[in-house]
C-alpha cells in the first residue's frame, strides 16, 4: 500500500504493507516543493512550481509502479484546494504519478490527521488534542480514542506566515508579534470552545512541529516534548541571530529555514491561545491516516459508507425507494459496464451512493429538490470523501431528473468527466422506473449500448400493460435531446 501527500510545503510518500493487522513501513520519501509559494495573487500555479511538482511526481510513480491502483491514494491539501484553474496540472500531475489526485477539504485533511496520530499512538484514557502545522492550513482536533469529536481547519500554515513576515528567513521579535497577530486572529473563533471542551493530551504532528522540537532538542538534549520554556529559548535564539539561517542550529536544514519562522509563529499563539504547557510530538499525521483509511475500505469499515448512512438519517429519506433505486441502477450498469469503461469499484460505488441520496434535497423543498441535493452534497462536510468525489456525487444527483446538462461534467477530473454522464444516465432511467415507489417487481429488463443510442427492452407486452411507464420514458427521450445520448425503449 501507499498515501501520497501533496502538501502546500513536501510532498510525502510513504509505502506499507499491512500483515497481521498492523502497518510496517517499508519506504519513505519526502521532496520539499514548495507549491503553496508557487500560488500567484490570482491564484493561479506558477509554471516553476507545477515544474517542481510534476518532476517529484515523476520520482514518486517510478516507485509505485508495482503496486496496485487499488493499494494507492494521492490527496491534495490546502495549495491545490486554493489553486484556480488547475485541471491542466491535475492532469499532468497525474500522468506523472501513474495515479489519480484527490483534493481533501480541510475537515477531511483533520479527519486523516487524527486517525494517523491516533493509530500511531499509544492507548490512553482523556481527550487528545491534536496540532498539525501545515505549509498552507493548520488543523486542531479535539478526539477520545480513535474517535475525532471537534475538527478545525484554519487557514495559516507555516509557507504563508513565512512568506507573509520573515521573507528569506529573517526573524525578529517585532516580526514575531505581528506574525502572532495574524495567527491570534484565526485562532479566535475556536479559542473560547476548544479550552471549554478541554482535553488531557497534547500532541503536535508534521513537519514544522518535528522541526520545532528538533529544535528545543539541540538547545536542550534532555527535553521530552515542546513546552512554552522551550519555545522561548528557541525565539531568544533567533532573534538574538536575526535570521534563522544564522543561529546556527544544525537540526534546521536549508530547505526547512525558508519557512522555519512561519511555523514556529504559529505553534508558539497556539500555545499562548490554548494555555499549553506540554506537547508531545507523535509519528503519525496524515498520511499515516490514510494507510489506515484505505485499510477501513478494504476491511468493510469504510468511512464514507457511514457517512452515506447519516446522511441518510439527516435528511429523512425514504430507505425502501433508495433501495429500489440503488438496486435497479446496479442492475444498469452491470449491462453496460464494460462497454462504457465503468467496470471499477469506485464506479458502482458512486451509483450507489448517488441512488442512496438522490432525494436528500425533498428536506429542502420539492421545488427543484434534484438541484438542492446537489447543492448539499457539494458543499457539506462529508467524512471520508474527497471533493471530486463530492462533486461527483453531486453530478449525479443534479442530474438524476429534468434536463441532463452534460457540460458540467467537464468539470470533473479525467476520468470522471467521461464516465459521470454515463452513470447519471443509468441513474436517471433508475429512478424513472422507480416512479411509482411501488414494492412490486421490476420486469426484467435489457439495456444495450449502440453507439450513442441506449436501447431499453422490456418483456413482450409490458409497455402496452403499462403507458404511464411509456409517457414517462417519452418524456425522458425528450430531456436527453441534445446530451450524448438518445433513448429508446421496446417491448
């Protein structure tokens, strides 16, 4: 198995196997890239920074070449969830890889964190709060066990402070304040209720905390974690120096000076807002989480299906139609699979998620109920889903009814801009033939692919038995004039 994760500062990999129920890392690698200082004012990726990140991914697919598409996942965090325009790179990046690149929300990114802290971690009783300094984000959770209760995501990470107040590595105490200002003023909307919940552990993870504590360690051999007289020794040093790169600490390489200070900035408000004494600094983070994850979808315990499930619950829908959708569309493609280039895994199973939730918008209003579920589903918190994936999903259920606007699948990532059209047509005959929400069996039915004409054949005589099935199937011809596809339908 192997996570890959394109950070805004390193991109990481780590390749595992899993034997007897626990992880044993057999490689890691690490390039500093440096994407989130590529980032422009209009928000677009420099052809430097692009140029860095497909190189490294180049580095990166030779060593993932003999392992299962399946055994891989790639995520994205904070530059790429800020990067406009970035379909171009998406697809280099990916040629590059050999794999394709999920863009995680800062929610999930926490999510990840945890768990990889979490399983990473010794078992102990009382809350945990966790810290990860990233290049462009910094996520806070408040979990218990292997459980994340409280997820944060702000957006500061140790490239932009760096950038922002110690250009080039320059530090001083007039720096440092402005800089805690700025930290100070993002971790205001969670100060107040992170120190209500409270917590019995603090853990920080990732590359600017190790950096940190490697830090403390070379000023103090026998420090044990990060503590605020560490830190303060730490920025006595540095301003005493005037730059990072000349306080002449070994444990700071070249690379890691550039945006040293941004981080240090940002550990050391976090501290003062959360009244932290103590700091342990824990192995795991993210991508550690998601080995792990991807051993939940491989052990049935996939967190996406749970997240299906609340959703479900949220908001009220009718679990015997979604079934009898779900059941109809699988049905579909099992026909067409192979023709269509949608016999994966992650095909079937965005149908059936889409077949599951296609009516979560009728909580909303029936008034356009299709376009309020899309809506939902593209911009809710859903644990265990990237965005693509949400938009996806979203994809399907906009256009599970009325006029199919094939367009916005161009939006999607390859392949996905291809097979979404395809699945949301097979969800839309699904649900036309579910209309009725009637429990009685569906007739057998045959769905052929003849260019880019669909052919639906029922048995002898049901049409003539049932027209309001044949109005209806008329009326669907008619939205689909103009898409990819036309429709007929005999028996």
């Amino acid at each position: 198995m192997a996570a890959v994760d394109l950070g805004s500062n390193s991109f990481h990999m780590i390749v595992a196997r899993y034997v007897q129920g626990r992880l044993v890392v057999v490689d890691r690698l690490r390039e500093m890239v440096r994407l989130a200082a590529g980032l422009g004012a209009d928000g677009r990726l420099s052809r430097e920074a692009m140029a860095r990140a497909v190189a490294c991914l180049e580095r990166f697919g030779q060593r993932l070449r003999d392992v299962k598409a399946s055994g891989v996942r790639v995520v994205g965090t904070n530059a790429l969830r800020k990067a406009h325009r970035k379909q171009d790179f998406l697809v280099r990046a990916r040629a590059a890889l050999g794999h394709p690149i999920e863009i995680i929300s800062g929610i999930e990114e926490a999510r990840l964190i945890y768990k990889g802290v979490a399983q990473t971690m010794p078992s102990e009783r009382g809350r945990r709060l966790v810290v990860d300094i990233g290049g462009g984000s910094t996520e806070l959770i408040i979990g218990e066990g292997q459980q994340p209760r409280h997820l944060e995501s702000l957006y500061m990470g140790c490239v932009s402070q760096s950038q922002e107040y110690f250009s080039g590595g320059r530090f001083s105490m007039k720096r440092l304040r402005r800089a805690g200002v700025a930290a100070r003023q993002e971790l205001e909307s969670i100060e107040n209720s992170y120190r209500r919940i409270g917590w019995e552990h603090a853990i920080g993870s990732s590359g600017s905390v190790h950096a940190v504590f490697d830090a403390i360690q070379e000023l103090d051999p026998a420090a044990t974690g990060i503590t605020r007289e560490g830190l303060d020794a730490l920025i006595e040093r540095l301003a005493a120096a005037g730059s990072v790169r000349r306080a002449g600490l070994q444990s700071i390489s070249p690379e890691r000076a550039l945006v040293f200070a941004g981080g240090l900035a940002i550990l050391n408000e976090v501290f003062d807002a959360l009244d932290l004494e103590h700091m342990r600094v824990a192995d795991g983070a993210l991508r550690e989480g998601l080995l792990y994850d991807m051993i939940g979808r491989f052990t049935a315990e996939d967190v996406r299906v749970r997240t299906v499930r609340a959703m479900e619950m949220r908001f009220h829908v009718d679990e015997a139609q979604a079934s009898r959708v779900e059941t109809t569309a699988v049905s579909l493609l099992r026909q067409v699979a192979s023709h269509w280039d949608l016999d994966e895994p992650e095909a079937e199973l965005a149908l059936r998620w889409a077949a599951r939730l296609h009516e979560i918008g009728l909580d909303v209003s029936h008034s356009q109920y299709h376009k309020h579920g899309a809506y939902l589903l593209e911009h809710a918190d859903l644990p265990g889903f990237a965005r693509e994936e949400q938009r996806l999903l979203a994809f399907l259920v906009g256009g599970h009814r009325r006029k199919l606007v094939v367009g916005r699948a161009q939006e999607l990532v390859p392949p996905w801009d291809g097979r979404a059209p395809r699945l949301a047509l097979l969800l839309r005959l699904a649900f036309l033939l579910n209309r009725a929400r009637s429990g009685r069996a569906q007739p057998a039915l045959r769905l052929s692919v003849r260019g880019r004409q669909l052919l639906l054949r029922f048995p002898r005589g049901w049409l003539r038995a049932h027209p309001l099935t044949v109005a209806d199937l008329e009326q669907e011809a008619e939205y689909l004039k103009g898409s990819l596809y036309t429709l007929r339908a005999s028996g």
